[in-house]
C-alpha cells in the first residue's frame, strides 16, 4: 500500500501500521459482514480507501483501529441500504403495468380534447396519419383499411402502432 497522504510520512506509518497489525481481523469483519471473499476483500479495499481520503478527519491520539472499524461497518451499511432501496425499487416496478401506448391515445379522444390530438395528428407523417385516420376515425377494420390503400395487412397495423407510438409520445410531451 503505497499512498501519499496530506499530514506527512508519519501519519501514514501510523495509517499502514494499524492496517498491517489488523488485517486478518478487518478482513474477518467483512467476511462474517459479506460472507462472501471477493466482497469482504472489496470491502477492506473500500475501507483503505475511504480512510486515506478521509484521513484528515481522524483525530491524532484517538483509536485508529477503532476508526477504521467504524468505516468498514458504514462503508457495509451504506451498500447494504442501497441494495436494499435499489431491490424494493426494481420489485415495485415489476408490479406496475407498463402503459399502453394505445390507451393514451384512446384516452385523448375520450376526453375529446381534439384541438391537441389535432395538432398531434398534423405532425405524424402523411402514411401514418392516413391509417389512423382510416382506423380511428372512420372505424375501418385493418383489412378494410389494406384493401382501400392497396397495401398489405402487415402494412397497416405496423403503420399503426407506429403512428399510435409517435401520437402518445407528442401527446405525453404536450402534457406535460
């Protein structure tokens, strides 16, 4: 461990002796923390670390052992509380039903709010806006649609999710 510390040679003998001295029992802290090797060296690493950068807020004459304890078990803590928020985070999205890009549109037109559909539909291009206008708005089936435009079915519902996507996306940022 080769690391230029602010106070001086000194200080940092003081820093290398205590870890040296108490390897094997930071080292067993972490494991009996982590249970795990790869994470309990990674944690005494960290601990390394973050005392180094911290080093000017360790009071001389004090418990240096002590000190670095309290950084590993914080440096634990700390990972273990944003794993913890990170897990309940990704379990709650799972719960939540992804919206429909179709609902937003449908839901556009139930509140009859047709001045900004109106401008949303002006900016799809004029391939995109003649399926929904056939599809939406007149109630043409995909097939009567095909037929009417000579294109395939395959066509016309690709047309139409991809015009309902960009109509969502331009009506979610007026929205806002």
């Amino acid at each position: 461990m080769a690391v230029a510390l602010g106070r001086g040679m000194s200080n940092y003998t003081e820093l290398q002796t205590c870890y040296v001295t108490h390897r094997g029992e930071f080292f067993g802290v972490a494991l009996k923390l982590t249970r795990n090797r790869e994470a309990a060296q990674d944690l005494v690493s960290e601990m390394l670390l973050k005392a180094c950068a911290k080093w000017n807020l360790y009071k001389q004459g004090t418990n240096l052992r002590a000190w670095l304890f309290r950084i590993l078990r914080n440096i634990f803590l700390s990972d273990r509380r944003r794993a913890l928020c990170h897990a309940r985070y990704v379990e709650a999205t799972k719960m939540m039903p992804a919206p429909k890009v179709s609902n937003v549109v449908e839901q556009i037109i139930a509140e009859e709010d047709t001045a900004l559909l109106h401008q949303a539909i002006t900016k799809l291009s004029p391939n995109h806006r003649e399926i929904v206008e056939l599809t939406e708005f007149q109630d043409k089936k995909y097939q009567e649609a095909a037929e009417q435009l000579s294109i395939p079915l395959g066509t016309v519902m690709s047309r139409l999710y991809r015009a309902k996507q960009q109509l969502a996306d331009e009506l979610l940022c007026n929205a806002a």
